[in-house]
C-alpha cells in the first residue's frame, strides 16, 4: 500500500463515522442540555430499554450497574458488574423509569 492510499484510506476511516451519527444532541423538554444525561431527571419512558442492576452481598445491597433488555429476560451490562461466581447473594433487576415510585414489573 502506497503512503497516498493509506492517507486516503485513514481519512475515509475517520469521516465516516461523523456522517453516521443521527443522534439528536437535545432533549425536548431540556434543549439546553444533552439528551444523553437527564440530570437526574426521570425521563418518563424515554429509554425503555435501560435498567438498573442491584446486586446484593448477605441479603444487603452492595453495588449498582445500568444494563440494557436486548430480550424480554435477557440483560446486557458491563463485565465488571457481573461479579465472580457467588459473590453476591442476590441480583434485582429494576424496569421502571422511576425506581422509588414505580411498580418495577
């Protein structure tokens, strides 16, 4: 590969992700905030795919993750979140938007 093709071939590599993002950049109740952070906002509805992930040491809560559903009853999330082997004594799973006052199905 020449030094001209490669040039070439690494600018295309690096536009072409800035003509893929469709991402809208505001919140339509807050557009002078990123729609990516609600502020501690409950968002209503507005990520139905998000959950929140407790795990449990000794029957108590120990840490907290976010995942995603990518089916009905299964859960996506970071690998550090999901623990050694029988380290925790229990996982919830939170669906809701607003965990303290939802019915969490």
């Amino acid at each position: 590969m020449t030094a001209r093709t490669f040039i070439a071939a690494l600018a295309l590599a690096c536009l072409v992700p800035l003509a893929c993002d469709q991402a809208p950049t505001t919140h339509p109740l807050a557009p002078d905030r990123p729609s990516l952070i609600t502020n501690g906002v409950v968002d209503q509805n507005a990520h139905p795919a998000v959950v929140l992930i407790i795990m449990d040491i000794g029957g108590q809560p120990a840490f907290r993750c976010s995942g995603t559903l990518i089916a009905p009853k299964v859960v996506l999330t970071a690998g550090h979140c999901a623990g050694e082997p029988g380290e925790f004594s229990g996982i919830r799973i939170f669906t809701e938007s607003n965990v303290q006052d939802g019915n969490n199905n």
